[in-house]
C-alpha cells in the first residue's frame, strides 16, 4: 500500500492511525500542501480531486478517511475500529461523521483559504472563524456524549474505534488554533488517553519525519 498524506491534515491523520492501530505496514507519500504539493500534476494523475488522504492498494486508489478506515477494516477485521454489535457501529459512525462532516468541512484548508481572500480576512479573522466553528462542533460531541453514555476511556467504551481515529486529530487542529477547549471535559479526557497509546504517537504529526510543518505554523498558517 502506498499512503498520500500530509503530516497535519486531519483527514490523513484519522487514516495513519487506524494504520499503525492494525499494524498494517504502507509505503508514505507525504506531500506538502502548503507548497500546493497536493495539486500537482503528478499528484493529480494519482488522485484528479486533489485531496488528501489516498490510498494506492495494487493500483486502485482510494480516497475519503471514513471510506478508506472502512475498507481496513473489511480487509484486516482485526484489531477491530467497529464494534461487533450493529447499535454500537451505529454509533461509532455518527460520532465519526460529526466530526468529518460536520466540524472539519468548516475549518479546511481549502475553507479557511476561501474566507482569507474571498472575505478579506486577516489571520484574527481567520482564528474568529476556526475557533467559533470548533465551539460549536465540540459543543456537539459533548452533547452526543452525554446522550449516549457509550464512552468509556475511549470513544466506545474501553476500546480504540474509528471515533477516536477522527477525534485526536481534530482536537490537535483545534489546539494549533489556540481554541478553548475547557468547556469539553469528555473529549479531551477521551483525546488525552488516546494520545498515550503507541498507534496514536505513530500516527502524530510530530513522526512524520518532516519538519517543514512547525514551521508553517509559524509561517501565518497558510
């Protein structure tokens, strides 16, 4: 397998650590999107829509995080990321989906882009934007935790699911943005276990085995 990625993309991190969490062994293609890296020719021929994470699997690429961890997990079942009972599948999927479908579409690099130069947004008004869809999106996932009482140490109970995969993730975007994240008692006790665990550090930004990334963040989050 050969994985396109990049080391702070939060789609492509979702899918390093269901990766490292089964142990599957992929070739890395990182790619810096800050350098537009992702909308190359080379990489276009691979993947014509120009996003991140994609999976090459013998040729047949693979795109979309939720998409991807999936197929993992049909074709390497075990360790698990969707519970055996279908309510508890239900559930780890919803809560994946709040976060993929609802919380990063606002707060995406080809998003905040848009909002810089379409609305003439210095980089405050670009935090404005970031942290007020961060307050509203984590706001859901304390809700839907408390509905559900599912959680555990993770997610769903005491075992590592694709909810967690899509949770740390978004929770190191929010942190990079300098969101408060008191108010989410749940999800960081919940991201705060997951980070421990050796798949999670794998997976992590920081392991990527490039360092232009912190850079970037200091270079005006472009």
């Amino acid at each position: 397998m050969k994985l396109y990625h990049s080391a702070r993309s939060s789609a492509s991190y979702r899918v390093r650590i269901a990766l490292a969490h089964k142990g599957i062994p992929y070739e890395s293609r990182l790619l810096n999107m800050q350098a537009m890296q992702h909308a190359t020719p080379e990489y276009r021929s691979v993947n014509p829509v120009a996003l991140v994470p994609a999976l090459d699997v013998g040729g047949q690429v693979l795109g979309q995080s939720l998409a991807i961890i999936e197929y993992l997990e049909e074709i390497h079942p075990e360790p698990r990321l969707l519970p055996a009972e279908a309510l508890d599948r239900a559930y780890v999927r919803a809560f994946s989906q709040l976060i993929a479908c609802e919380i990063h579409p606002l707060n995406n690099l080809r998003t905040l882009n848009y909002v810089r130069k379409s609305y003439r947004q210095n980089e405050e008004g670009i935090n404005t934007w970031y942290r007020n869809w961060i307050a509203d999106g984590f706001g859901m996932l304390e809700l839907f935790f408390t509905r559900e009482k599912r959680h555990g140490r993770y997610c769903n109970g005491n075992e590592i699911s694709m909810a967690d995969c899509c949770l740390v993730p978004q929770v190191a975007n929010a942190q990079r943005y300098a969101c408060d994240l008191a108010p989410y008692p749940t999800v960081m006790r919940i991201h705060d276990a997951c980070i421990e665990l050796p798949s999670f550090i794998q997976a992590s930004p920081e392991n990527q085995g490039e360092k232009w990334w912190l850079s970037a963040i200091e270079d005006g989050k472009k």
